[in-house]
C-alpha cells in the first residue's frame, strides 16, 4: 500500500487535513501496514498490545519522522503500541491514529441538526477508555478550517503531532487522545479558511490557565447535581429573596500577603459563614467564567465554561457552591451571553470565519465595550449558550443565572446613531433573533432545571420581560428594577429641605411594580465610574448621611419586590468601589465610630425581620400584598404603607425623609389595636437618636379614609416597621 510523496509532505508539514486516511493500522491484500507520524524520531517498532511482542520493525521514509512497515500473514487489525526512539531514548506510546471515530452517528446527527441541548457533553475534553486504553478525547467546532491540531504540554505544541478528524456532517473535529492527564495545558492549532495559523483556546474547555497563560487545561466534566426542591422553594416567587452582589476578587483580600485574593477554599468558609450570618438568602458572584482582564470583573469572558482559575480549581468553586448551601443560601450566577471580547485566543473569527459572531459589524460590533455579539440567529451559537446555561445549573448546581445587558441583546439599535445598524426584516429595531434565542434559553431551563431562576438585567421598557413565552413574554422569572434604583436614589440625594418637590420619585415604582417580577438592585453598578459609595450619595452631616442610608435600606426592603444590595454597602463604605482592593473592613473595628457597625447591624436585622414576616414577601407581584395609608404628605416628606401576607397578617411601614421629628403623627390604620415596632432606623443599637414608639393603641378616630388611626412618634430620617396584635 503505497503513499504519494505529496501526502507524506503534506503530513510531515502539518498541511495534512485528513490523517486517518494515512495513519494508524490499514490493511490490503498484502497483510495489516501500520503507518506513524513522529516528528524527529529515529526509529519506530510495532508492538502487539495483547502479548507485548514486537512484530515488525517500521521504515523510515522521510527523514523528518514519517514511517510505514508491513505486518505479513494478517488480515485483520489489532490493538498495538509502538515503541518510538528519539537518539537514545526510546518510549512506548499509544497511537491515537489507531482508534475508531469519538463521536456516534446519533451525536453527529444532533450536532448537525442543531438540536442537541447539552453540546458540552461531547464537544471540548472528555475523560474516556478505549481498548483498555485511558485517555481523552478532544472535540471542537470548526467547519471552516483546513486543518485542525490539538496541541499542549503532551506533544511539546507541535501542531503536526496530532492533527484531527474531521467530521464533515457537523464540522467538527475530533481525536482520541491516549494517556494524556488531567491538568495539561493545551490548545487547538488552526490552519483557518485563509491558510492562516491561528491557537485557540477550547471554546469548551472545562478549565484554564491562569492570567495571563491563555491556555485551556485538560479536564473532566463535572458529575450531575440533582434537582432540589428545598432550592427551587427558595427562589419562589412566594419566597423571601434577599441577595448579597459579589465580586470575588476584592470582596477581601490579604493585604499582608501581598495583597492576595482568598481561594474558593477560604471563600467557602469566610464569605458563605459571612454571608448566612448577615441573614441575606442568595448569594450572587459576578462572572465567574474565565476572562483575560481584571478590570472587566469577568464581564467580557472567553471561558465560558471554565470558573476562573484566580481562585482554584473548578472543584473547588463546586465545594464553594456545596458550602453555600449547606448554609442554606441560593447562588445566583452573573451570566454574559451578550457580547464577547476580541483576543486572538478566544471565538473571534476561530476558524477563519465569522462562526460564533455576526460579520457585519452593525450587527456583530458592541460599540460601548469594543467587543463581539453572538450571531443569535445559528444553531450551534445559541446551543452554545443555552447548553452553558444548563452546565452550571447542572453540574454546579447553580441556584440561578442573573441575565447580563439584556437590553443590549433586545435592540439592534442599542447605543448605535441613524445607519449604525441594521433593521429587522419587518424593518423594526427589535432584534428578533436575540429575543427568539432568550425565550427558548428560558423555556429550556424552566424544563430542564425547573428548580432554578433566571433574572433580566433589563433597563429599558420592553413589555412582558418576566412573562411565560407562551404570554408574548421573555420567560425570566425576575427582572431588575432599575428605574425604582434610579427614581428612588435621585431621591435620596437631595436635601431634605428639597425633597417635597422630589416626592413622585419615591411613589412612582408603585404604579408599575406589578406589571413584572421585580428585584429591587442597588447593585455595583451604582458605586463605581465616579458615582461614589452609597453612603456618599446621601445629604448632609456624617449624622444624616448615615441616617438617610438606614431610612432608605428600610423602605427598601419593605417596597415590593425582591432585594439586591451589592458588597460593603450593608456598612456604608465611605468610598467607591476598587476591584483591586478589598472592602474596607476596617471601618466596623473603629470604637470611635460605630454608625459602620450600626448600618450593618441594620441591615442584618432587615434580613431577619424580613424573613420572619410573610407579609414583607408573599405577594411581592400582586396588588393585594401592597397598601398605600398615605402617599401624598409631600409637605413632611412621610410615606405610609401596609405590606401584607396571604392569611390576612400586615405590617405598617412608615418613613420620615427629613432630619425633623414628626410627634403625634396621625395615621389612619386598617384595624382597631395595638401597633408594635418591631424595627426602627433611629434605634440606638444602629447610630440613631433613639426616638420612637414601643407600643402605640389605635383610636376611634378617622384618618386616611379608615375608622381607627393611631398617633405616633415619626423619628427624624427614619423608617420604623410596626405589628398589629388585638392588645
């Protein structure tokens, strides 16, 4: 069985785009030949894997490693090594040109068909054993390529080592690849459609190397984590959600280890106990996935798949997980699918081609980011992201997925001016496709993962964003409510004195705060690019600003919906957020100074409070759980309110929003009896003056439309919570 010297050039050159159709075992009418690729070795024997004995030495016919021998008197191919010398040494190897194809007609067919929900189960590395044989298999999508190699600490990055198999039905390639070990480093080495060599990171790979190494590492999938309901009860929409925002990297650090991060190890014991004991019931991680640069905080990724390797190993991010709930607490993942960065060693053009984003760049091009858009109108693209939906709620057991940018992905005409982009085929500015692909990564989850959330950073007036599909709607369970966030903080940062002009924008979130399923966030986002801390935000004296913060904290999580509070604003850091420093720790240690400490004493009890009241969470999307007794005192800067629970139970919640304290404040009340304060801003215990009311008795006198009132002490930049009891 003859080779064309043009073949054999074509593979010694790593031109070759078809090695199996040279290498391994291939038998005719003369016997079994065995032919090997093995760059600068000397001498190559063919050894039968069964006995052990060597059959037949191999000739060498081009000097730089090609070999080809004869096994006479056999018909049939068998299992064998091959012991390669290279000068003096001389090792015994598997052949992966010896081993059938990785992927299954059924696996191809899905692939091709663009309906395989799960693509990381066959594509990237895969732990397998084949004849006997320990190994890992490689798979990427590459349709356009001329030549695709797995190269890395296995094969010293020779891409002529081990060149693919292309599996032309799908454009995937595939090798099996014997004796490689968990951990090594590699890439794929891409002739692309140009005949341009490129090394690309694997879009599927399950690890990767630390910043800034760029490449991934051999790993296993992560087993499957079963569905709990305790999880799914907890992210109800009946549920108390009370969420923690944090960035791993600067939550705290080791200033005297040079100024270290701390491991998902010590992260699982510090942050989780942290966390639970602040009372908060999910905690939510900026983005995880692998990305090149600090200073996006993990929202311009490349490795999707793989947690960033600044603070462990992937199983040790699942023990983090693990940790966090056996504290009892949800973890909410930030996701990106809405744009990616352009590094050379990520998706960008990875086979020559525009194959993961769009080609016209007023479709394909984030302005605002200098970064790429997903074409959200292929197959594979979006079962890229809906499979990498489901990896981290299935194999990390992932509580839910906050939706990055939403708004970005719903118009083409997003931050773009006349004739940056490109219309709709209906000629409209909604990107249909990037809808289409949202609402089926939604309908996917809710059946596959029914136990988890997905929630919708969504900044715009898109209807129905936390509505079923099947109601014309996005599918999310919740959606962020950033025009509360902004309206009530323009609010805040007046001066009392001004605030009676400013009224609407406390009470305006109640027109609409039942159209959507709503989380409250007062998120990163609003503490970083020049806007100051929380604490900075606020009026007046060092007195008022922490007074105005604790007010605000109360009405917050007494206002419908769910809560978000981002890391270091449950104890007023005084200054911005620096994702390259920890939080300011310090600050709860200084006995001169306790309003620190109080904030978060505050902040923990608002937790507690809320969660033992029903009435503050069980029908946060409904009319029925929300009651205005007065929303019109601009005058006074006062608002009233009841929250209320399904068997009938309410809480009062007043608010003062100026530094005077109203006495004998008159307030009509829903029921004759006594009203308990169970939570007051103004406590001592939090920096306050302590002025307040223990227990106050209603009295037969109309007020705000009701039979019975009461008359109370309203403390000055305070909200107070009260309970009913008959006496």
């Amino acid at each position: 069985m003859s080779v064309s010297p043009a073949d054999i050039d074509a593979l010694c050159q790593g031109l070759h785009a078809d090695p199996f159709a040279l290498l391994g075992m291939h038998t005719d009418a003369e016997g079994v030949w065995v032919r090997a690729w093995l760059p600068d070795a000397t001498g190559c024997a063919v050894v039968e894997a069964k006995t052990g004995r060597s059959l037949v030495q191999l000739a060498r016919l081009d000097a730089r490693g090609f070999f080809s021998g004869l096994i006479p008197r056999r018909k049939n191919t068998f299992a064998y090594q091959l012991d390669v010398q290279w000068g003096e040494q001389t090792l015994r190897l598997e052949d992966p040109y010896r081993f059938g194809p990785v992927l299954g007609e059924q696996d191809v067919w899905f692939l091709a068909e663009g309906s395989q929900r799960r693509p990381f189960e066959r594509l990237g590395t895969h732990w397998a054993e084949r004849e006997g044989v320990a190994g890992f298999s490689f798979a990427v999508w590459a349709p356009n390529a001329r030549r695709v190699s797995v190269v890395g600490d296995f094969n010293g990055w020779d891409g002529r080592r081990h060149v693919m198999r292309l599996r032309r039905e799908c454009g995937v390639w595939e090798l099996f690849l014997p004796q490689v070990q968990e951990g090594q480093a590699y890439k794929y080495e891409i002739i692309d459609q140009h005949g341009q060599l490129q090394l690309k990171a694997d879009p599927y790979g399950f690890a990767a190397e630390m910043r800034p190494a760029t490449a991934s590492r051999v790993a296993r999938l992560p087993a499957w984590i079963e569905h709990s309901a305790t999880r799914q009860a907890a992210n109800a929409l009946n549920a108390p959600i009370s969420i923690y925002e944090v960035h791993l990297g600067s939550w705290r650090r080791r200033p005297q280890e040079g100024n270290r991060w701390l491991s998902y190890r010590e992260l699982a014991v510090e942050l989780v106990d942290y966390v639970a004991e602040m009372g908060f019931t999910h905690l939510e991680l900026l983005p995880i996935n692998e990305h090149p640069f600090d200073g996006s905080w993990g929202y311009q990724p490349l490795g999707l798949y793989a947690p960033t390797s600044r603070f462990g190993t992937p199983e040790e991010f699942r023990a983090l997980i693990e940790a966090a709930h056996a504290k009892g607490l949800g973890v909410i993942l930030d996701w990106v699918p809405g744009h990616f960065p352009t590094d050379t060693h990520g998706l960008a053009q990875f086979d020559g081609s525009h194959l993961y984003e769009h080609s016209d760049p007023r479709e394909g091009f984030h302005q605002d980011w200098n970064t790429l858009i997903y074409n959200f109108g292929r197959n594979e693209v979006r079962n890229y992201l809906i499979g990498n939906a489901l990896y981290w709620l299935e194999r990390f057991g992932i509580d839910g997925l906050r939706v990055d940018a939403v708004a970005s992905m719903l118009y083409r005409d997003y931050s773009r001016k006349e004739g940056e982009w490109i219309p709709n085929q209906f000629g409209g500015r909604e990107n249909l496709e990037a809808i289409d692909f949202m609402r089926r990564m939604n309908e996917v989850v809710g059946i596959e993962r029914p136990a988890a959330m997905t929630l919708a950073e969504e900044s715009t007036a898109f209807p129905a964003v936390s509505r079923p599909p099947a109601m014309g709607g996005l599918g999310f369970h919740y959606k962020w409510n950033m025009g509360w966030m902004n309206d009530t903080l323009a609010y805040m940062r007046q001066d009392p004195v001004h605030r009676k002009y400013h009224h609407h924008h406390m009470t305006f979130g109640l027109v609409y705060a039942f159209s959507e399923n709503f989380v409250l966030p007062i998120s990163h986002d609003e503490v970083v690019h020049g806007k100051g801390s929380m604490l900075s935000k606020m009026p007046g004296d060092c007195w008022q600003q922490f007074a105005n913060l604790r007010a605000y904290y109360a009405f917050m999580w007494a206002h419908p919906g769910k809560k978000l509070l981002f890391m270091g604003c449950e104890f007023a850091q005084g200054r911005e957020w620096d994702h390259d420093q920890s939080l300011d720790w310090h600050l709860l240690d200084d006995p001169a100074n306790g309003w620190h400490r109080g904030v978060q004493q505050l902040v923990r009890d608002l937790n507690h409070t809320y969660r033992a009241h029903p009435a503050l969470y069980e029908i946060d999307f409904d009319h029925r759980g929300f009651e205005w007794i007065s929303h019109e005192d601009a005058e006074h800067s006062v608002f009233s309110f009841l929250r209320k629970a399904e068997n009938g139970d309410f809480l009062l919640i007043v608010s003062n929003f100026t530094p005077v304290t109203r006495h004998h404040y008159r307030l009509g009340v829903p029921r004759a009896g006594v009203y308990h304060e169970i939570l007051n801003t103004d406590s001592q215990y939090y920096g306050g003056s302590n002025q307040g009311n223990l227990a106050i008795a209603s009295e037969p006198h109309p007020a705000h439309g009701r039979a019975d009132s009461l008359r109370m002490t309203i403390p000055p930049l305070a909200t107070v919570y009260l309970r009913w009891s008959a006496h």
